[in-house]
C-alpha cells in the first residue's frame, strides 16, 4: 500500500489562481460572445525586450554549432549572468555579494516553494496577511501550517495588514523562526520604507530569526525611500535570503528565469545547537533536485542588464506604471478607496459597501466582463478588497474603467 504526504489533504480546496480561472472559463462558456478584460491574474502583455529576443536569437544560433552549443547549464546558474545580477542589482546599491551567494532558477516561486526543504519541520513560521498564498501552502505541504479551520492554519502566525495599520505589519510577540516579507507587497501593492524594513531586521537578528524576503517587485519603486532589496539595511547578510524575479521586471513569465541570494553569513541550527551555513544547504539541494536554467534563457537574462535592455525595461515598466496610475485615479475619482501602485503594478481595492470579495468579483464579471482577483483568497485581511493588476494592454485598461464608471458593458 502507498502513503500519501498526509499534509496535502489538508490544504484548501484549489489555488487561488485556478479557481479565478475556472470562474472566468464557466462565463466564457455561457457568454461566448463577450470581450472579457482581465485585470487579474499579474501575467505581462508586453513583448520581451528587443536586446533579450537578439541575445537569446544569438544563443538559439550557438546551440546550431558543435563548437559553440552548450548542455546542461550550471546547477547555480552560468558566471556570465551571476556577475551581471551582482554588478547591477547590489553593487549599483552598495552591496557586497560573491559569486557563490547567487543562485540563478526559473523564478521566484519555485524558490520561494522550495526553500523550506533546508528547513526543519518544526519551525514555526509568520507571515503578512493579506499574503502570496505559496508561502502558506508549501508550508502547508511541508507540515508547519498545522490544520486548516475558518481560513487560517492553526501553526502560522499572522501579521495583518490593513488600512488601520497602513499596511505595516507589526513585529510580532509570538515566537517563530521564518518571517516572509514581500515587498513591494503583493497583493496589496504597498511598501516599506527603510527604517520600517530595520525594524524587522533588527528583530532577527536579536531574535535569530530567518527572514524570507520577496523582492520580485522592486525594479517598480519609484521613490526614493523604499529599498530595493533588504541587504541595504545593515546585517540582514545574517538574518535574510532574497527571492528575485525577472518575470514582471523584464516580462519573463514564458521563460522563466529568477535567482536566489543565500549570503554565506546566514546560519541556521540543527536540534543539538549544532550550526550550518543555509548557503551550503541550499547549493546542496539545488545540485539534486534542480537541473539548471537554459543558456537561451539565462543569455537573454543577461540582455536585462545592457545598456540597450535597461532602457527598453524602464520603458516596458513605464507603460505598466501609467497603468497603474491610470486604475487608481480612475477608481478614486469614482469614489473607490484605492492603495498601492505607486511603487507596485497592483492596486488594492476596497470592495462597496461592504461587498464580499467573491461577491464584488462576481459583479465586475458578470456586468462589466473584468476580471479582478478577490483578496480573501490572500487570507483573512483581504476581505472586503480585489487586487488589480497593471499587466494589461492600455486600450484593455481604460475600457475597463469606462465599463466600471458607466455601469455596463
């Protein structure tokens, strides 16, 4: 007889995102005819780069020669994109990282996922509600989330995140040893400022606790007092590992690529107070189970980096960000209550009066045909508000808040 991991059965009936797209494909199925508009799901609608299409073109043609194609990419990732992350995205900032601190993937989910396989199951674990609902479930699937009653774990710890707290999660005074901070926030778009994100910092360190932190959003801040990654703040070398993404930042989401940093200065302990270096653990695990992010697409990664990429990304992020801009003064001039996408493609949206969030989901769909997504399926503080997106083709955007403000289709 085969066992199960006992675990999965606890978690919540579907993804988040998967039970989204059943609703909308039931609607489509109904109303064939309708020009459905997603402001959803944050997938991007803008073409790669033109640099990364002629690097990754130049890497197809590598691939065509014996004398030049390549096979199975480095485990961490190849030196050429490493050297290119650190010179761009730390040093730029005043950041010291080795080579051997980085590790290039297919995207900061599966990191984020996967990094608590070098983790004990017995460590009990935070995280910002509302909250990207991968960090609950692989915690989930990994045993640390306890049982699922009334839409919380019964082992996670949470930090709410409303307007009464503008959105800045409170040091907590239970004890745990994982925190998850996202920042820029997603679902909720908002942002610590830098002395908020020493404030964590200095917890962990005094607390010897591990900070998972996702800064799959930063290349979006535009102001000047929000970091853009948590090693700007002094000694979280020791206390933090960065999740990366070149999804949103450079459009990757079909072909994935992102990147890890796990500083050798951050330690963790077995039961008998004996202490290891996640770093090692995490190369260790990396070598096993992941086989390396293709030349074609880490070649592209690369492109991110030029002089050429870096002006055709701002541009790419440009049009995003006058979305954004264009949601939120829209809803507000509407009479919406509206947070975020200032430094961030999401803008979080109070429901009216009162609306559930499935339910005012329920109505941008079937009489604006729009497609939002609710925030309780962020967690419990995300009831009452929908997440909206920036990703989406200008036209789409701004009949999306024409259909919204003249109550129709």
């Amino acid at each position: 007889m085969v066992l199960i991991n006992e675990h999965y059965p606890k978690l919540p009936g579907s993804y988040l995102f998967s039970e989204i797209a059943k609703r909308v494909k039931v609607y489509k199925e109904l109303h064939p005819e309708a020009q459905v508009i997603s402001l959803g799901i944050g997938d991007v609608t803008q073409p790669l780069a033109p640099a990364v299409i002629e690097a990754m073109h130049k890497a197809v043609d590598e691939m065509a020669d014996s004398r030049t194609m390549r096979g199975y990419a480095p485990d961490c990732g190849y030196p050429f994109l490493i050297d290119a992350i650190i010179e761009n995205d730390f040093k730029a900032r005043g950041i010291q990282l080795d080579t051997d601190e980085v590790f290039v993937s297919d995207g900061a989910k599966s990191d984020t996922g996967n990094i608590g396989d070098i983790l004990g199951p017995d460590n009990t674990v935070a995280v910002t509600d509302p909250v990207y609902p991968v960090y609950l479930d692989t915690n989930a699937m990994a045993g640390r989330a306890g049982c699922f009653r009334d839409g919380l774990w019964s082992n996670i710890t949470y930090l709410p995140c409303t307007p009464n707290n503008n959105f800045i999660p409170e040091i907590t005074t239970q004890p745990v040893n994982m925190v998850y901070l996202c920042y820029p926030n997603n679902p909720t778009g908002t942002t610590l400022t830098r002395e908020q994100l020493k404030k964590w910092v200095d917890y962990a360190l005094e607390k010897k606790v591990l900070i998972l932190f996702d800064a799959a959003y930063e290349a979006f801040i535009s102001e000047d007092n929000i970091p853009h990654s948590i090693y700007e703040i002094e000694g979280a070398k020791q206390v933090a590992i960065e999740f990366r993404s070149f999804s949103k930042t450079a459009g990757f989401t079909g072909v994935r690529c992102g990147y890890t940093v796990v500083p050798k200065e951050l330690n963790a302990w077995d039961k008998a107070g004996n202490e290891y270096s996640l770093n090692s653990l995490w190369r260790r695990r990396q070598s096993t189970k992941f086989n390396g992010t293709a030349y074609i697409i880490q070649r592209g990664a690369e492109a991110v980096f030029s002089q050429e990429g870096k002006k055709q990304i701002r541009e790419t992020i440009g049009y995003y960000m006058e979305n954004a801009r264009i949601i939120r003064e829209g809803l507000e001039s509407m009479g919406f209550e509206t947070y975020g996408g200032v430094n961030a493609p999401y803008i979080w949206v109070k429901t009216p009066q009162d609306v559930s969030s499935w339910e005012f989901f329920d109505q941008l769909l079937n009489d604006h045909q729009i497609v939002c997504t609710p925030g309780v399926g962020f967690g419990q503080s995300g009831e009452g508000f929908v997440r909206m997106t920036a990703f989406g083709k200008r036209e789409d955007t701004i009949e999306a808040l024409r259909r919204i403000r003249n109550g129709g289709n």
